[in-house]
C-alpha cells in the first residue's frame, strides 16, 4: 500500500500570487503612508489595513505571521512603516510561510555501517608444511 502525503502538506505559494500579494501590500502601504498623519483619517487606515491583511492571507497561504502585522499597523504612527511590504518580501525570499507544516517526501541516507554477520576467518599468511 503506497504511503499517502498528510493532509498537512503545504506548497510554497506561486510566483503570480507572491507578485499579487506583493501589489496589495504596495498600495495599502502607500495608502497608510499618506493617511496615517491624519487623525481623521485612523478608521480608514484600519480598514485598509483589514482588507489588506484578509487578501494577503489568502493569496498567500494563510500565513499566521500577517496576524502580528495587522496589530503593529493598528498603533498610530505605525503606518509610516511598509510593514506590509516588508513582511511579503520576506515571505517571498526566504521561503519560510510560519504557522505551517512543510512534509518533504525524500528522506537523507543513513549513515550505517554494515558489519559482517561472521568473525572472518584466519586465513594462513605464508605455506605450511602440509602445503610444502
């Protein structure tokens, strides 16, 4: 019976949604540079940052990590920061998605040692004098 992959096993997302969710991050961050000052302006850099978070999520692959940033860009001042921008890059170079499972099938050698099953035998170094 062939051994079937977990359920768990999660592939890097493609470089077309990287690029999407590369272009959200973009224009929010642009968005809340530019509204952030403004404290009239604070609930619609929340719900900009919302929306941003919730399409980055699924374009990425659910990473927990953009929990975290949509907190920081929750603090007044915050917004000045590409945050958003910074967290897709990082997603995208260094491969690393948190608060998921990657399951490789291909599995390193081992490093045994075979010994032999038997104690070799002592073979004679030189002719004997039955062999003379």
């Amino acid at each position: 019976m062939p051994e079937s992959a977990p359920s768990n096993v999660w592939k890097s997302p493609s470089w077309v949604r990287i690029g999407l969710a590369l272009a959200i991050a973009l224009v929010s961050d642009g968005f809340s540079f530019f509204l952030s000052p403004t404290v009239v302006a604070q609930p619609l850099v929340i719900a900009i940052d919302l929306v941003t978070a919730i399409l980055i999520w699924l374009a990425l692959g659910r990473p927990i990590l953009l929990f975290a940033v949509f907190l920081a860009e929750a603090i007044p001042g915050v917004g000045m920061i590409p945050l958003w921008t910074m967290v897709v890059a990082v997603l995208a170079t260094t491969g690393r998605f948190p608060g998921r499972t990657i399951v490789t099938t291909s599995q390193p050698p081992s490093r045994q040692i075979e010994l032999p099953s038997e104690p070799a035998k002592e073979h004679p170094s030189g002719p004997t004098n039955q062999q003379l």
